[in-house]
C-alpha cells in the first residue's frame, strides 16, 4: 500500500477524513492520495456552485491512488464530484505545491505508476466507443509517422503532441486533440487519424517534471467532463429508447393476442400488423437499405424491427446484417440467372449496378417488378432493366411466430402465401363436382328417353357432352395437380426451413433430453408429414369431401335405394374407423421406437472407432438388432391391418353393388318401382360415390401416421425461443462483466452445483478459472454464455442483466472455445470465418495470431484445403489452434477458453498468449495447465461450486491453499 510517507507528496500535504456524508467537488487545483479506504468519483451537474441531479460513477480509487483535481470550476456546467467510503482518509495537497516537490524530489519517478493509474481509470471511467479492431500502436519517440486509421498507445499510457490538427480522441469530434501540447492517452483510450501525420510520443517518466505534462492533464480534465456529460446524455436517451421499444414489443404482444381473440368471431384470422408497411413514402425518413427490406419483408409476411444505432467503426460490415439480426429473420444469398425475371422466385432484396442502391424485387404474377425506395419508382423488369440489377440478391426466410404452435397454426404458416394456388384447387374441385354429375343424369336420360324413342342426333348430342366432360375432367386433374404440387412445395420449404431455425433459437437445455439421432427424427418428421398429406391424398380427400353431389343425385334417383346406399357407405367408414384405431397405438409405438433406433444408430456410428478398440461391436449390433426387431413388428402388424382393409376395399364395391341390385329387383313390379334408366343412373353415381369414399378411407387410414409424427414434432413446435422481441440488444460490450450471487443447479431436486459465486471482470482482464475437475468451471462458463439460467444471482455485461438481453447479440460478440469445439465439414477457410464476413487476409492473420498460419502454407491447397468433421487429418494442437483462428478472427472484446491450449506446446502457446494481449480482449479462461495462466491478472480458484480463493498467480503460490497444492502437484 502506497503511503504519504513511501512519496514526496507528505511534504505538501494534510490528512482529511471523509466518508459518504462529506462528499466534496474535486477543484481548486488540489490532489488527494488515497491512506486507507477508498473514493468513489462521480461527474454531477453544478447549479449555482452545487452539485444537482442525478450522480454518474466514473471511477473508484483505492487504497495507495491518487486524485487530481479539476483547475476550473465546471466545463459545461460539469464537475468531478469524490465520494469516500467508511472510515476513509485522504493526504489533501495543492497541486501547485505537489508539482514543485515532485519536480525536486529524485523519487519522483515513484509517482509514474499512480499518475498513469489515475489516467488509466479516467479512461476506463468513461462510456467510450470501443477502439477498432487492427489499431496501431503508439511508440515513443519524436516525429512517429502515423498512417490515416486509428492508433492506441502500445503500453498503458503515451502522452502525444501533434504538429497540425487532424487527431480526435476516441474519434469523437467533440474531442481532438489541442496543437502543440502533451495529450495523455491511456488505455482502451485511442486516436483517430485523419491525415497521415508525424507525432511526438513520450512516456510519463519523461514528462514528470515537465510542466507541459500537467497542461496536457488540464486539458484532458476539460474533455473528460465533456465526453461524460456527452455519455450520460447518451445514455439516458438509450435507456429511453430501449423502455420504448420494449412498449411497443408489449403492445405488439398484445396486439397479437386481441387479433387470435377477434378471430374466433370472423371467417378467419387477419395477419399480424407489421412494423412499418409498403409504404415507399417511408425512404424519406430511413436508411434506403432499411426501406428496401421492409417492402421484402412486408411481401413476406414479415414485421422489421429497427436496429439500434452504432458507430461505423463498431458495426458489422455487412449493413444487412443487424436488421436481420434485429428482426430475427434468416437470408440467404441467391444468385440471379439467366431470364430470372421472367419466373417466380419470392421476393428478393437486390442492388443496383454500379450505384450499389438497394431494390426490392417483387412477383406482380407474370414479371418482377423493381420498387427503387431512393426514387420511389416501381416499374415493370424487362431484359434491359434486369442487366442494372447486381447478380445475386438475398431471399428471406420466414420464421415461425414466438408463441407455442398447434397443429391449426403450423397448416396456417404453410399455407401463407398459396392464397392463390388454393383458390385454384377450390374452383377447379367444384368444377369437377359438377361434371362428376353429368355421367348419371345423361345414362338416365340416355336410357329413358333417347334409347327407346331411338333419337340418334339426341345420341350424338349425348355422346360429345360426355366425351367434353371427360376431356375437362382430365384438365381440371392436370391443373389442381399443378396448383397442390405448387402448394406442397411452398408449403414444405416454408415450414422445413422454419422448424430448423426454431431448432437454432431454442434454449440449450431443451435439447438436453433427446440424443441427437432422436432430435433429428422430430425434425424431419413434419417434413414427412408433409409427404404423407401429398398430393394423392389431398386428392383423394377433395374428391371424397366433393362427392356429395353423387350421394345427393342417389335420393334424387330413388330415396328407397339412396338409403341402402348411405348405409353400405357407412359400413365402409366404420371398418375403416375401426381399423385406425387399431393401427394408431402400433404407429405411435413405432415412430417412438424409430426415433430412439436412429439415435443409437448415429451414436454407434459416431463412436465406431471407440467400438472397435473396446472390441464392442457384437454388443452394439445385438442391442441394434433387438431394437429394430421391435420395430420390424410393430411395423407388420400395422401392415397386416392395412392389407386387411385392402382387401376390405377391393371386394366390397362388388357386394355393395350384388346388395343394391338385390333391392332393386326386389322393387321391381311394387308401386313406385324405379325405372331402368333412373337405376343406371343411380348405379352410376352410387359407383362414383362408393369409390370416392373408399379411396378417401384409404387415405386417411395411411395418412393415420401423421398423428403420431405430429405428437414426435410437438416439443419442438411448442418450446419457446431463447430470444423473443422483449428482449433488448445489448449494444457493442466493452467487456464487462460481473456475476453476483449465482446459485445454479441442473435439476431442481438435485445438488447445487454452483453456491453463491460473486465476482467481477474489468474490461481487458485476463481472467482465469482453476479447480479440481468437477468442481463447476465449465458450469460456470456455461451459465456466462446464457446457456443456462442462474437459480438465483444475477449475470451482468456492462452494467446489463442477461436476463433482459438478447442473448444471440451478445454471444456473435464473444470468441468461444469449448473443451469439446468440433470442427465443420469444409476447408480450412471456412471453418475460420464461418458464415461471417472476414476476408482471406483477416483469415489468415487469425491463423498467424493463433499460432496456425505455417501448418495451413503446409497443407496442399492452404486455406481452401477440405478437412473432415471432426478434424480427423489434423493433430490435437491444429485442432485447437484452428479453434482459436474462428474465435478470434472478428477481434471479438470477451473471449471465452475452457482448456483451449492444452494440446499446444510452449512456443506455440507463448505465441498464442502474445496475440491475444494485443486484442486487448476480457480473457476467462478454464484452464488445468497452470502453466498458461501465469500472467493472467487474476485467478479465481473453484472448488464445489464455491470460489476459495483468488488472487495472482504470486500471490496464490504464496499462500498455502488448493491453488499451491495443484501447482505443486503439476511441478513435481
């Protein structure tokens, strides 16, 4: 602990106690340094001299730091208000007096460290943009040549002196840098550089006797309160904004649930409100690019939520990126070819050539038409039209809504956007319903008046009526075909690429049930449904429905038969009845089976290696054996009751028809006896009718298996995402981060795992987690990473609950590797930069960072070299080396490491441990080679979910405790 006695500062200096009742305002040029206790500084609004409103933290000084205070009495009415804690005391002097003792004294170079502290926390203080990725580091020396871009010092604190204008602290225009005077700059601070320039870098130890160190300081006073008046304005206006959309997500949800409720009283539900419209007039007053996709996304069905506002040096460089990321919507890029505008392709967002403007492309039902939001205009593609449109363009996606989802809203989903398709398939059924009429009546009259009165041209007349008819029937078949097929297509693309994205934006622990060959069942079994509902037996279905034209006609013919009749159909419909509720409890056994056989079948598959060493290969076969024999049963005798009622169906038309001619001659002769042709017509449409309601039975008894596959998918259908529009973006982190109080167990009635663990991780601290296996460490790094909820305690990032949060925004911030990452299927290339934006440079200068860059120049196509799933053909240490390429390759501020060096040897990990010092990254990492986390700043020690211990690495090896005993234990 420094002391006044260990500095020249006693010499001008006073002790002064303090506490949370004295506050006082850091002016009138003095400095404190902090005996015992400590200070927490605060920046406040002066009215009339006296701090007003409310306090905005900036800082706190412990024990052995100093205070300087601000020479003038405000800078925009802001000034540096010192807040002591309990049984604090400070040594007060004037800074005039400080600086001449300082300036004659030979341990001057002592007060370096608590100078750049005081700088250090000033900036940490400060809500600052984030310095970029790629800065340059700042070396002392006269005349430093500095290219355009942005520079941060190389150590902790740089004091700079520019020749010409043109440098802007943090990048702030509220901010550059003064002409001709020693600006410190501490870390994360940084510079923007406009001009290329030539600056002047010393350090403090050269400047602490030189007065132009402390007009630097006054200066840097004079921006620190501007920038923080400036961020707590910001701040307020964020906090508004985020309140705010919160209210509208509330009333959007409420919205929602008044338009299911009035529903039930209309012919059908209306669609969800959107947030903004097709409204062109809307590119005005928003980004172009915003305006483009929200007529895509309307065409859709879509709503867009608004991203938050970021600085361009913060933001992704794709600008689509957070809006879809906003409005948790999927894309995919397609490619543009050939007469492209002359077929149907969905709506799509495209650009302009040259210009780049953004374009929406939407199908008018004959040709896209192009509506251009930066001049309003929609007009028609044509060939010419279509070559200033780039070649490729991005397709949508829709989501399933955030609510659980029943069977009605899954059709509805599907269904969306087929309006047309369906109103085909409804018009031509009727049509074919009515000339499934003219068959009966015209062998009726054929028989009762044409025959018998021998009236040929009636004849001829007849026969081109039926040959019409049939000619119809079979265009009609042909054009409902084409209308279900394009229905069955949209439909399944719709709701498979929709329950994949459901399956991403679920929460961990909903997968934790289910082995991954049994999940990927559930899946794909909508799908399946889908194939089973085809285009047969919808078919079969509508001509089954639409049949009731022939069963009216038969009491038209004869009431006395027609009722023999329903009763013969009604007999077929109860068999099949009948035999689907014998079949539906061997389905459901047998999807069930199924499920659980193809998850041990992938497990055996993924484990074939671990099953020849261990010689258990006849095991696993026997235990696959028995269970697809199980399956093979179930499934025969589902089999046998379907073979049962296909005989049922193929001899019964015969009966049916023996017992109605049977009635018929047994009315022959009797009052009110049918005539010949009125029974033929009435055999013709029994026979139409009969064979209508068998096929659609047939169907349906096949189509029984979507029961059991639907109740497969429900879990899935019915879990909600992890994120949903209440949650709020977390904004660009700075990398803090802080958990208070985090109980956590797995099940509710078993052990704790985590008890009451509290910590805090400074933005850019290498933090370091170590224990005994078991002990809760990679639990921990789970419940950070929100993969799972705290029982009680709280996580924050940056002063934000993770609760609140948009958890998807907040990991795409953080590098992560897991003790078991795996690899992608795919080159070298794209397991590095995934589905990001990353160039082949910025690959491979991860590559280079990660220790990598040699191994990939070794490799016979470098980065496009193809590398097996689970990195087969690569070593343990370019596994991990490689994991640590896709981590870092988009400069992330918090890195996540559980055991990611293990394989590495020691240069590889020194070279590893060098560029990640330089990300200026928050470091966690789990590690049991102790050896990797000697420099981390601090270490916290795990054991039984509680953390013993924590300190430095010196300080831990200093005490005789469990992290001394594992060093020890490593050592010897």
């Amino acid at each position: 602990m420094t002391t006044p006695g260990d500095l020249p500062f006693a010499a001008a200096g006073h002790a002064v106690d303090v506490s949370g009742n004295t506050p006082f305002l850091m002016m009138d040029g003095k400095t404190w340094l902090v005996q015992e206790g400590h200070v927490d500084v605060f920046t406040v609004r002066l009215a009339s001299g006296e701090p007003t409103g409310p306090r905005s933290h900036l800082l706190r000084a412990a024990t052995g730091e100093l205070l300087i205070g601000v020479d003038r009495p405000s800078h925009e009415g802001v000034a540096l208000l010192a807040v002591g804690g309990s049984g604090t005391r400070l040594v007060e002097a004037p800074l005039a007096a400080v600086q001449e003792v300082w300036c004659e004294a030979e341990q001057a170079g002592s007060v370096v460290p608590l100078v750049e502290r005081w700088l250090g926390a000033l900036y940490q203080g400060l809500a600052l943009a984030l310095c970029p990725p790629r800065a340059l580091g700042l070396t002392t020396g006269a005349g430093t040549p500095v290219p355009a871009g942005v520079a941060q010092p190389s150590d902790s604190v740089c004091w700079v002196r520019q020749a010409d204008s043109g440098c802007f602290l943090v990048g702030d225009e509220r901010a550059p840098l003064e002409t001709g005077i020693f600006v410190p700059v501490a870390r994360p601070g940084w510079l923007e550089v406009r001009n290329a320039v030539a600056l002047d870098v010393q350090s403090t130890a050269a400047l602490i006797r030189n007065e132009v160190m402390w007009d630097g300081l006054r200066y840097l006073h004079a921006l620190v309160l501007r920038l923080h008046a400036h961020a707590a304005e910001q701040a307020g206006a964020t906090d508004r904004e985020s309140m705010l959309r919160r209210a509208d997500a509330r009333r959007s949800l409420i919205g929602r649930a008044a338009t299911r409720l009035a529903a039930g009283c209309r012919a059908r539900e209306t669609s969800t409100a959107l947030d903004g419209g097709p409204a062109h007039g809307s590119a005005a007053d928003e980004d172009m690019l915003l305006a483009a996709f929200r007529i895509v996304a309307h065409a859709n069905g879509l709503a867009v939520k608004t991203p938050p506002r970021r600085r361009a040096s913060s933001g992704p460089r794709d600008p689509l990126e957070p809006v879809l990321a906003a409005s948790r919507i999927r894309a995919r890029q397609v490619a543009l070819r050939g007469e492209w505008w002359c077929h149907d392709h969905g709506a799509l967002l495209a650009y302009g050539t040259g210009d780049k403007r953004p374009l929406a492309l939407l199908w008018s039902g004959h040709a896209y038409v192009r509506h251009d939001p930066a001049v309003r205009t929609i007009e028609t593609l044509g060939p010419k039209d279509a070559a200033t449109v780039e070649p490729f363009a991005r397709a949508l996606y829709r989501p399933f809504p955030e609510s659980a989802l029943g069977l009605k809203d899954l059709v509805r989903f599907g269904l969306a956007g087929c309006r047309g398709d369906l109103r085909r398939v409804v018009f031509l059924a009727l049509a074919m319903t009515a000339l499934a009429l003219v068959p009966p009546i015209a062998t009726a009259y054929l028989f009762n008046t044409v025959i018998p009165g021998a009236e040929r041209t009636d004849l001829v007349q007849i026969m081109a009526i039926l040959a019409v008819c049939a000619l119809c029937t079979a265009l009609f078949n042909v054009a409902r075909g084409i209308a279900l097929l394009r229905v069955e297509a949209r439909m399944g693309s719709a709701i498979q690429a929709a329950v994949w994205d459901r399956l991403l934006a679920l929460p961990l622990a909903f997968f934790r049930p289910y082995t991954a060959g049994d999940l990927a069942t559930r899946a794909m079994s909508i799908d399946t449904m889908r194939q089973l509902l085809s285009t047969t037996t919808v078919s079969a279905v509508l001509g089954g429905i639409l049949s009731l034209g022939n069963f009216t006609l038969m009491f038209y013919y004869s009431v006395g038969l027609a009722w023999r009749a329903s009763a013969l159909i009604a007999l077929s419909v109860a068999i099949t009845v009948v035999a689907g509720a014998l079949q539906l409890p061997r389905q459901r056994s047998m999807a069930t089976l199924q499920a659980r056989t193809s998850g041990l079948v992938l497990q055996f598959l993924s484990g074939i290696a671990r099953l020849r060493v261990s010689g258990a290969e006849v095991p696993a076969f026997a235990l696959w054996a028995e269970r697809f024999s199980s399956q093979r049963r179930l499934q025969y005798k589902s089999r046998t009751i379907g073979n049962v009622v296909a005989a049922f169906n193929g001899a019964f038309p015969v009966a049916a028809h023996l017992v109605i001619f049977w009635s018929a001659a047994s009315m022959l002769g009797a009052e009110g006896s049918i005539r010949t042709g009125d029974l033929l017509g009435f055999l013709s449409a029994f026979s139409s009718c009969l064979g209508a309601v068998l096929g659609t039975s047939a169907a349906m008894l096949g189509a029984l298996a979507v029961i059991p596959l639907y109740e497969q998918a429900q879990p899935i259908l019915e879990a909600r995402p992890e994120v949903d529009a209440a949650k709020s973006d977390p904004g660009v982190l700075s990398g803090d981060i802080e958990l208070h109080h985090a109980k956590f167990r797995y099940d509710a009635d078993g052990p704790p795992v985590l008890r009451d663990i509290s910590f805090h991780i400074s933005p850019g601290e290498f933090a370091a987690f170590v224990g005994p296996s078991g002990s809760g460490k990679s639990t921990l790094l789970r419940l950070l990473l929100g993969f799972e909820r705290v029982e009680s305690g709280s996580i924050y990032y940056d002063g934000q609950e993770i609760g609140g949060l948009d958890v998807g925004a907040l990991r795409r911030q953080i590098g992560v590797v897991l003790q078991n990452g795996r690899l992608m299927a795919g080159d070298v290339l794209t397991n590095i930069v995934g589905s990001g934006t990353a160039t082949l440079d910025e690959a491979w200068e991860a590559a280079r960072m990660a220790g990598f860059a040699d191994d990939v120049q070794a490799m016979p196509m470098g980065m496009h070299t193809v590398i097996s799933e689970s990195g087969g053909t690569l070593s343990g240490g370019q596994r991990q080396r490689l994991m640590i390429a896709r981590a870092i390759v988009h400069r992330p501020r918090i890195l996540f490491f559980d055991e990611a060096t293990s394989a590495l040897d020691n240069r590889t990990q020194a070279v590893v441990s060098e560029s990640l010092e330089k990300l200026q990254a928050t470091r966690v990492v789990i590690a049991h080679r102790l050896s990797t986390i000697v420099s981390a700043d601090r270490i916290f020690v795990v054991d039984r979910g509680q953390i013993v211990e924590s300190g430095s690495y010196s300080e831990l090896m200093g005490q005789a405790g469990i992290f001394a005993a594992l060093a020890r234990r490593q050592i010897h």
